[in-house]
C-alpha cells in the first residue's frame, strides 16, 4: 500500500503507536509544552520516538 501523504508515526512505551499528519504532531507537541507537569511531558516526549516518512513516489 502506498502513502501519498507525508506523516508522523510515534512508537510510544508498552507498544503503542500513533500516526499524525506534520500539523498535528506540532500541535501535540506544542500541547505537551504547556502541560502543567513538564517533568512528565519532557518524560513523554523522550519515549515517543517519533518517525517521519515521506509520501512513497511511483
């Protein structure tokens, strides 16, 4: 299958994955940095472990 749209794939802890469009992720990221808590959001950020990938040509 071939992705025509660039996107944002997270590999978070315990095996969860979640797929963003780019505007997204920024959002969620930029919702992270106003979490109350930063020592949980700078823990959360590290075990993202975002991959980006661009749209397959052909």
């Amino acid at each position: 299958m071939k992705k025509k749209k660039d996107y944002v794939e997270t590999l978070g802890p315990n095996g969860t994955r979640h797929i963003f469009t780019p505007k997204e992720y920024k959002t969620f990221m930029k919702g992270l940095d106003a979490y109350p808590d930063q020592h949980k959001a700078d823990l959360l950020k590290r075990m993202l472990n975002p991959v980006y990938h661009k749209p397959e040509k052909g």
